[in-house]
C-alpha cells in the first residue's frame, strides 16, 4: 500500500522520525513537506539530526492567514493526492498542514490516519483545537497517544476506528536524549551550568499576535531569576520586534531555533522549562525537568495530574511560585508507551480494513 505522509513543522518532523522508518519497512511511503515552518532552523535540519527520510515533493506553502494558509495548502493537495492515488493519508498532530492533508484525503474518499488523535485542551479560541477537533471528525483511524484521548474520542461518539498507540515523541526524546548528552554542546556555547537555568519557549498565536498578551509574557520571563535561554520562534521575534519589546530580554539569553539534540540537552538539565507548546511539555516530562505552562489548559493532563506541569497562563506570580515547587519524587510513571509508538502505529495501519 502508498501511504502518503503530510508534515509541515517542527513537531511534524520529530514524529516522523519515529515512525517514517517503521513504516517503510512494510509500506510505501511518500513525504510529502507542505512548507509550513519553511525556514531551514525548524524544518532541513530536523530531516538532518533525525534521519528523517527527505520530503518526495515540497509545496512551498508557508505565511498568510490560518485560513488562507489552509485554503492553498487544501488546493495543492487536492491535485497531488489525485496524482499519487495513495491507499491512506497519514497526517500528524494539529496544524494546518494537519487540517488540510485530512480534508484533502477524505474528499478524494482516501482514508486517512491521524497520529495524536483526540487530544483536547477545550479551548475553540486556539486554532489547534479546532484544526485536531475538525482532523479527528475527518480520519478513518485515529491514532491515539493516551487512554484520556481515547476517552475523549467517546465522549464524542467519532465514527471510525481509534487505537490506543502511545506518543510518537517518547520513541525520539528516548531514542535521542543518550545521543543529544554525547553530541550537543549546547550547554558549553552558552556558558550555562546544569540546573542553574530555565529554558523558555513561546509561539501560540494567543500569546504571541496579541500585544497586551506580548507584553504580559515579556514581563513574566524578565520576572524569572537567573539565566533565562529563550531560544526564539520566528513569529515570536518578529512581533517582538513590531512591538519594541526585544530591548527588555536584554538580561535573557536569546538564541535563533535550536536543533532537536541541542534542545533536547538543555530541556535535559535545565532546573525547569516554561513553555506554551504542547511537545514541550511532554518532552519536559520524558526528560525529568519540571514545567510551567504559559497556557492556562493543556492537552497533555497526564503530566499536570503526575505533578511535572502546572499551568499558570501569563501570571508572572504564579510562574514564580512554580519554579519554587517541590517535584514528585520516585519513578515518573510511564505515560506515554514506552517508545514502542512507531512500530505500534504501522501495526494499526496494516490491520486497517476501510469501512464498506
């Protein structure tokens, strides 16, 4: 069977390199970069550190609005899933690369596989949940990261099929973390100490394109003491920059977008992480570092309810208070499938049988 993979990010890529391998050795498989995060620093260099196969075809398709972006991306593979006639779809996460893939392949009546299927965070305000919400109602078989998406997935009586995988993201931060402590040097280029420091990240729309939400974040990490490795997002520096905001993150050590092993090693042995991402929030909890969330709910509950996460929207007292926190101790309980989340996906896909 063809199978047609559409990724588009950064998280995209990291997953594909969980299961591209896998897949390939039973499948078919043609990558197919949709051109979302289009610069080299949060796509090439992912497919080089990961050994993610090169993308078979690149549609260029990055800027505009969300619905713009989606309408162009929708367009362009419309015509190409026409051309390659693939037996499935599979499509990752929640982007609009995700959205359109899933819309395009269930109009031309191919089915479509979605990896990190019912996750919710409840808030219809982040074009995420609606682009995962709208994804999972589209896909043939869901592919789920934890019983909770499951559960999700019945509280909303979604047709079709839904397996119970594990997380992509655990295969490659278990996978990659041995061999980011041996490569990166990440700690040594910037002059940090392990666990003297907090890496921040921030790109959500609802943080970053609103100016009062801007300036509420850039007065939270100014509020963080000691070393502070912002390592910046394009779309963050770019509103930074708009909103003469940059000028304050002067004590901040900022950095252009990070490899994966070189984010990897300074998650790794950071005292804590504050992040509005989804995946860094898992990879916090992978890696053992404590996490502060600058959203005020999350996706990935599990790692709220195990103590390694707490949500603290954009209040900087609040951040303050959790870094302060004391963290479980003992064993973190196995969350997310033990690395075995590729290999169980390419099961899920090779015992699929389209519904009649």
């Amino acid at each position: 069977m063809r199978v047609v993979t559409i990724v588009g990010n950064r998280p995209q890529f990291v997953k594909a390199a969980a299961v591209s391998a896998p897949l390939r050795q039973t499948f078919e498989e043609i990558l197919v970069h949709t051109g979302q995060h289009h610069d080299d620093e949060l796509s090439a260099i992912f497919f080089e550190e990961l050994g993610v196969p090169e993308p078979d075809r690149q549609l260029g398709i990055h800027g505009g609005s969300n619905t713009e972006q989606t309408a162009r991306m929708l367009d362009a593979l419309a015509g190409l899933l026409a051309e390659l006639a693939p037996g499935m779809v599979l499509v990752y996460g929640d982007t609009n690369s995700t959205l359109a893939g899933a819309l395009a392949a269930a109009q031309a009546r191919i089915p479509v596989a979605h990896v990190e299927a019912g996750m919710r965070s409840f808030d219809r305000a982040m074009p995420e949940e609606l682009n995962r919400v709208l994804t999972d109602h589209a896909s043939d078989l869901r592919l789920c990261s934890t019983p909770t998406a499951m559960a999700n997935l019945g509280n909303e009586s979604v047709a079709g099929e839904s397996v119970l995988v594990g997380d992509v993201m655990a295969d490659v931060s278990i996978r990659f973390a041995p061999i980011a402590e041996e490569r990166s040097r990440a700690l040594e280029e910037h002059g940090l100490e392990p666990g003297a420091y907090v890496l921040a990240t921030a790109h959500r729309a609802g943080n970053v394109d609103d100016p009062e939400r801007l300036a509420l974040l850039v007065a939270l990490i100014e509020s963080i003491p000691g070393p502070v490795v912002f390592p910046l997002h394009p779309r963050t520096k770019a509103r930074l920059e708009e909103h003469g905001l940059t000028g304050r993150l002067e004590d901040v050590i900022l950095t252009p977008p990070l490899g994966y092993l070189d984010f990897l090693k300074l998650t790794r042995h950071a005292r804590a992480v504050l992040t509005d991402s989804g995946g860094v929030q898992k990879e916090a909890y992978l890696l053992g570092t404590p996490c502060v969330t600058m959203r005020d709910t999350t996706e990935w509950v599990e790692t709220v309810q195990a103590g390694w996460n707490v949500l603290v929207d954009l209040d900087a007292q609040a951040a303050l208070a959790a870094l302060e926190r004391d963290i479980p101790t003992g064993e973190r309980p196995e969350l997310y499938g033990g690395g075995r989340a590729g290999e169980r996906i390419v099961e899920a896909l090779a015992a699929y049988t389209p519904a009649s």
